[in-house]
C-alpha cells in the first residue's frame, strides 16, 4: 500500500470510527469512500461493524464496483457512492450513516431547510428528501443522482444521510452539521418550531459560498427563481482530472477526527464569523449592507 493510499485508508477508517463512536450508525449500517487515482475507489467492507474497521480490511473497487484488489468485498449500498462520483466529478470522498435526528426527519418524509447561516455557506439552502428507493443497484442511485449535482448532503426517504466533500474531513463535516441541524429542529417543536432566515441574507451567504471554492454544488448555489440559477450549470470537469493527488489531506489520525478548520470558509480560515461576515463587501444595496452590518455586530455581542 503507497503512502497516499495508506494515509487514505488510515482516514477512511478514523472516519468509520467516529461514525459508530457518535452512534450514528449501528450493527453493519453505513459506509465510507474515498476516490483513489486511475479509477479505483477505497471503501469499508461490507458486513463489519464501523466500529470494527482496520486498513486491512477496507476493500479496493473499480468504477464498476468490482473488486479491483485483494479479497474484501464492497458493500451492496457501494452503487449509492458510484451514482455520487459518476455525477459529481469535483467528490473525492463519500459518508453514508443514519444519524438519529436526520434520519426520523427522512423517516417521517421531511426535508430540512437550513435556518443556521453559517450552515448556508457549508451546506446551502437545504438538505433534500430523496425518493424512495431499495438502497442498491442503479435504481438505489437514482433518486440520489437526481439530486446530487446541486447538492452536498441528502437526507434519503426512510434510510438515512448521505453526505460528500472534496475528502472525508469535509464529508464527516457535512454529516454532524446535518445531524446537529436535525436535531435542534427537533428541540425548537416545543418551542414552535424553527424559523426561517430572512430572505436579505440568503444571497450574500449564497455568494460567500460560491466563493469558498466548495465545490460543483456550491458554483450553482443561487436562489430559486433568480437570473442565475435558471441558467446552464457549469460543465463538469472530467472524472479523470481528478485523482487522489487533488483530493486534500484530512488533518486527523487513527485515534479519532481532530478539530477542523471552520466550514464557513471552506477550511482556508480560522474564524469563521470574519470568514463569512467580515471579509469583503456584500452584495446588494446601502440598506441591505446595513442589515448586515447591524448582524454583524449582534453577532460579535453574542461572541
């Protein structure tokens, strides 16, 4: 095994851990991926616990899903991973696992808006409910690649949460953001529920995540209805461009994940309200400025 495939499967499996760690998958649920140079993908195998998982173990795919080393298998839900990076070039890691909180919402057929700016910025607009489907097969990835080109994590009907990211820090990011959005929309039922951002804010955040070199789904944030978000997408880049060298280094060891840059800035920042709120001018008129400056300095009160 090179060193970058080593350091990948040394990741692949601090991620697992800390997937059954959290609770966030139990018995043989879940699986993680990363995509490895000329084709070949790094995947747990499939009927272990993720609590379990060793380097040895993980098993090594082609772009069809075979076996491409070795002995261990993929698992069944691999073909879910495939239909992500057959539509999103720009993906170099994938986390599948059923978080609590977001899967009753999938459960109980619920999408989540967004009502955190911060997660606007790392996440968008909202984490979409998927059809339903039998998770496997190129039927299981259907509703999935539907929807996954302008999207980074998906909330799928009465299974779980799939979230992708450039490598598997940003994918395990995207998966407790979602979870800890679930799970406060839950807490605020008794309370009436969430409320929704004000419309002023949406844009700018939108742009600030354009600009965060987030990836494809990210480039086609915009509102709905807006001149932008009616236009073409932007081509994708080809799969071949993009290979183990171009996915960046998470930045924790086998012991478990360590703290990681802010999602806000696309881990370039340290702090993430300067990244999202005090970096550059705002779009928009004098009075929408205002707004946002007054919530900055809420914002800083708050801190």
């Amino acid at each position: 095994m090179s060193t970058d495939r080593a350091e990948l499967a040394s990741q692949l499996v601090a991620c697992s851990h800390a997937l059954h760690k959290r609770a966030w998958v139990a018995n043989h649920d879940g699986n993680v991926s990363v995509r490895l140079a000329e084709s070949r993908f790094l995947v747990t195998p499939t009927g272990l616990s993720k609590g379990d998982i060793r380097e040895s173990w993980l098993a090594v795919v082609d772009q069809d899903g075979k076996v491409a080393e070795g002995e261990a298998r993929p698992p069944s839900e691999f073909a879910l991973h495939l239909g992500v990076y057959e539509e999103r070039p720009d993906v170099g890691a994938v986390v599948h696992a059923h978080p609590p909180y977001a899967t009753a919402l999938s459960c109980a057929g619920q999408s989540l808006q967004t009502f955190l700016p911060e997660a606007i910025v790392s996440i968008g607009l909202s984490v979409p409910l998927t059809e339903f489907a039998l998770p496997y097969g190129a039927e299981g990835a259907a509703p999935i690649r539907a929807l996954i080109g302008g999207h980074d994590a998906l909330l799928l009907d009465r299974h779980g949460v799939i979230t992708v990211g450039p490598n598997l820090e940003f994918a395990l990011l995207r998966m407790e953001l979602v979870e800890h959005m679930a799970r406060i929309h839950n807490l605020a039922q008794v309370h009436g529920g969430v409320r929704a951002l004000p419309e002023w804010i949406l844009e700018p955040l939108l742009a600030k995540r354009r600009k965060a070199g987030l990836g494809l789904a990210a480039e086609r944030s915009f509102l709905p209805g807006s001149s932008s978000s009616s236009q073409e997408p932007p081509e994708p880049r080809p799969a071949s461009s993009v290979h183990s060298a171009s996915v960046a280094p998470a930045t924790w060891n086998s012991a478990g994940p360590a703290p990681a840059p802010d999602a806000w800035s696309g881990g370039k920042a340290a702090g993430a309200c300067s990244a999202v709120y005090g970096a550059g001018e705002l779009p928009g008129n004098d009075q929408l400025k205002g707004k946002v400056d007054e919530a900055i300095s809420r914002l800083q009160r708050l801190d």
